[in-house]
C-alpha cells in the first residue's frame, strides 16, 4: 500500500489521475481495485491527496449526493480542476507524470521504521 500512497502524494496540484493510473505508476498492473482499498485504508494522519483521484471516465468515484463529492469537488476547485456534472475533463486536468519526474522525484519522507 505504500507505494499507492507515495504515488498518490506525489500528483501536483491542478492535476487528477485515475485509480489504473495510479496502479501502473506505482507497479501494481492491473491494479485499480488496490488503489481503492489503500484508499480507504490510509491512516488518517497520511494527509493524501485522495479528492486527486478520480475514475478513468473523469467521473468521482462518489454519489454526487454523498459529503465525499462535495469535499472532492470543493478541493478540485480550490486547486483549478473544474468539475461539470461530476465530471473532470481526463483531457485537460490528467497527470501526466515524465520519465524525469517518476525517477528523480524528491526523496520519499516516509518512516522507514
């Protein structure tokens, strides 16, 4: 799970990515499903930038009814990401992260412990 938490830390601002995404980065192909249990298991303290992560469709993976979306939508918006009927444009706001930044990101300030 900590690979998935690192990749999510590691989407800018402005940017979203999908749970695929996610999975492939941190080397969990086929992985989508593991990324929502980490998800929904990151310790509170973790601080992820989870309203980042959003379905492959550019859909929330909320009910737009639920306290969830709205805290998503809300955090989008405060960073730029424009949500239209739950939806984000992939094309537009999608994380596309280069070589550079997947190797060479700044050192991991996880507790190795």
């Amino acid at each position: 799970m900590r690979r998935i938490w690192e990749t999510i830390q590691d989407i800018p601002r402005g940017c979203v990515a999908n749970y695929g995404q996610i999975a492939e980065i941190a080397g969990i192909p086929r992985g989508a499903r593991q990324v929502g249990y980490a998800l929904r298991h990151a310790p509170e303290g973790l601080a992820l930038p989870w309203h980042r992560v959003i379905q492959s469709s550019g859909k929330s993976a909320f009910d737009q009814n639920s306290r969830a979306f709205k805290i998503q939508r809300e955090r989008l918006a405060e960073e730029g990401v424009v949500m239209l009927n739950g939806r984000v444009d992939i094309k537009k706001y999608r994380w596309e992260p280069d070589l550079d930044e997947l190797l060479w990101k700044p050192t991991s300030t996880w507790d190795e412990n």
